[in-house]
C-alpha cells in the first residue's frame, strides 16, 4: 500500500509540470504559426491549404528544435552502424551541447529553490552570477605553476566564495536590519555589473587587447573535455549533478537542512522551538550565493577559458523559473534545467533551419512557467482532481515575514 501511495504521490507531483510542458508546445506552435507570413499567403489561397501551410510550419520548427537539441535519429543511427567514433561523437554532439548549456541552468536553479525552501526571495542570483565569475577567473588566471588537482577545485571554490559573499550581505541585512531581501539583491545586482564593467576594463583586462575581457585562466584551471573540439562537453555537467546531490542531502538528510527547511516554512515556531532564525537566514543566502557563483565559474571553466563583459544570458532571471517549474527540489530543478538548457540549445537550429524567431523559446518558457505557476489553469484545462497535498508553490512572502 505504501508503495502505491508513493507512485500515486510522484504523479501527482510529475503530472502539472509534464502537462504544462505539452501545453506550452501547443500554444507555442500556435504562435510559430501567427507569426509566419507564408501561412498567411496560404490562406489567402484557400482554407485547406492554410491549414497545411501551418502544419507544415510548426511541423518543420519543432523538427528543427528537437533535432538542434537531441540530433537527427537518422544521423545517428547511420554514425552507430559505421562504427567511427568521429561520426558518432558529431551526430551526438546536438545532445552533449544541450547538457553543457544546462550545466549552468542547474547550479542558478539550485541557488534559488535553496533560498525559497528557507523562505528568502534571492532575486540576485545574476549578480552572484557575475561576482564568482569574477573572483573564480582572477584566481583562474593569476595563480601560476599548480598542479590541475590543486588549481582546478581551487578556482571553482574561488567562484564560489565569491557568490557566497555577494548573498552573505542582503541575507545579514535581512536578518540584523530586517532589510527587504528582494530590494537589496536586486541593488546588489546593479552593484555587481558596474564592478564587473570596471574590472573588466581596468584591473582585470587582458594587456594585449582592446576588448574588455580578462585573460586566459591557466590549462590547470579548465575542465577536462571528454571529447576533441568542437564538442565542448566538459566535466562541469557531472560537478553540477554532485552539487545537485549534496544540496539534496543538505537539505533532506541533516540537521542544518531541517533547520533552514524549518524557518522557511514557519520562521515563528522555529524561533519558539530554539532554532537561530537570525543565523539560518544568512546561512541560506550564503549558500544561495555559493550555488550561483558555482553557476558563473562554471561558465569560464568550462566553456569561455576567460570572463568578458555581460557573459551571463540571464541565467539568475531564468533561475527563478526553474526554481518554480522543478517546485524547490533539486532533482525537479536538475529536469527544469534539462529542459531549458534543451529549448535553448535547438532553438538556434529553429532559428537558422526553418526561420523561426528565437524569441519563441521565450514565450514556450514564459507559458509553461505561467501553467506551473497556477495549476487549477492545467487541471481545469484536462478536468483533473486536485491534490489533496497541493502543487503549488509555497512562499513566506518576498519580504520572508
């Protein structure tokens, strides 16, 4: 019995955010047809041929999407039955490129699901972001003569402590002063990008150029590649899936976890019980800082080798979805991220092969988020009986009061 009710827990839970998934594609093809003028000439012509035209349309943008993003079956078949490893690596390389756009997505989801499980609205991910990068890449480059064991885990530790503090700040001014943990990140941001611009341009700039960009981080700082160029899969991926772990176990299976999880959910009783708000307030946005500056040194390990000015994509701003759409758990934020990392990914391919605008994958990600944000819209949509424990997501308020 216990374990049907736990298979009957887990779709409950799986069930919204799969069906927001499908709908968001069904509106998004909606729009994809909209927004191209050949479907418009078709039904000048007819009717029927309309609604071909359209078919065709969205047909061929959701081929191009899941092909740019996962690979052409055909290719790769044909790749596994030659047998050369040159063409089985290119006709994977579509699917390794979206894990390594969605090594970054995990890390900034993390950080934010961590702070919304203690309560606090950590709307400064990006400029955690844009911090550890900073602090990670100057020890990236500046540190010469290490071995890779040393210098490697030390520059991501580097990024890490440098987010650590950039949400250290507006988490002890939340809990000494009782300052508005969304209006001091947000701050913190700004803060961050103009730091990020003077360094980039003074301090940190690489001598021999003219670009604002720092120099090269040193071979023994950069993470491993598991394949030649141009296929960038590197170890970040499998670093991001560890931390995702360990953020589990933190939270799930020790004290400290229970703790934060505690003062998240009812900060009143957790004070009554003799549990230090003040102290789990800002261990929260510490950590919460860490995973984002996690997020940022990742970027320049892995892929860039150095940090030039606005590096970032927006991946603090799209944490917050992913913090929503896998509901604060880190295993749901590893498939958000999956997800995102794989609509943005083929999304270049749409773009180029069947001429759709890019901006689509934006309005698919803002629909989906939407239908988890408010799911009576998904159940009453598919005439689903709501759950006894509730999908939605819970947060003390922005203010964490």
């Amino acid at each position: 019995m216990e374990e049907v009710a736990e298979k009957k827990s887990f779709w409950q839970v799986v069930l919204i955010p799969l069906l927001a998934v499908i709908t968001g594609l069904l509106i998004g093809g909606i729009f994809i047809v909209l927004t191209t003028e050949s479907v418009y000439a078709s039904f000048g012509e007819s009717f029927g041929a309309g609604m071909k035209a359209a078919w065709e349309t969205v047909k061929g943008a959701y081929v191009a999407l899941f092909t740019g993003s996962i690979g052409d079956p055909a290719r790769i078949i044909a790749a596994l039955q030659s047998g050369d490893a040159m063409d089985i690596r290119r006709a994977f390389n579509p699917f390794l490129e979206s894990l390594v756009a969605s090594t970054p997505y995990i890390f900034a989801g993390l950080a934010v699901a961590l702070g919304f499980r203690a309560g606090v609205f950590n709307i400064g991910a990006e400029g955690q972001i844009f911090v550890g990068a900073l602090a990670g890449t100057f020890i990236g480059y500046s540190i010469k003569g290490l071995p890779a064991v040393i210098h490697m885990p030390l520059t991501f530790l580097a990024g890490a402590a440098g987010g650590a503090l950039w949400g250290y700040i507006p988490g002890w001014l939340k809990a000494k002063t009782g300052g508005h943990e969304v209006i001091n990140t947000i701050m913190m941001n700004y803060i961050a990008f103009r730091l990020s611009d003077w360094l980039l341009t003074g301090p940190m700039k690489r001598p021999e150029s003219f670009n604002p960009v720092t120099p090269n981080i040193e071979p023994s700082a950069v993470f491993p590649k598991f394949f030649a160029d141009p296929i960038r899969f590197h170890l970040g991926f499998f670093v991001a899936l560890t931390v995702a772990y360990l953020v589990y176990w933190f939270l799930f299976k020790t004290t400290w976890g229970f703790n934060l999880r505690t003062v998240g959910a009812n900060p009143d009783a957790a004070k009554y019980s003799g549990m230090n708000v003040v102290g789990n307030t800002i261990l929260a946005m510490a950590l919460s800082g860490a995973l984002a500056g996690m997020a940022g040194i990742n970027e320049v390990m892995g892929v860039s080798g150095n940090l030039a000015m606005a590096f970032s994509s927006g991946y603090g701003f799209d944490a917050i979805a992913l913090a929503l759409l896998g509901n604060n758990h880190p295993a749901g934020v590893v498939l958000a991220a999956l997800l995102f990392g794989t609509l943005r990914n083929g999304a270049t391919r749409m773009q180029v092969t069947a001429g759709i605008p890019i901006d689509i994958i934006s309005i698919l990600q803002a629909v989906i988020l939407m239908f988890i944000a408010a799911p009576a819209i998904i159940r009453t949509i598919y005439r689903l009986k709501e759950s006894r424990a509730g999908e939605g997501i819970s947060i003390r308020s922005w203010g964490g009061k």
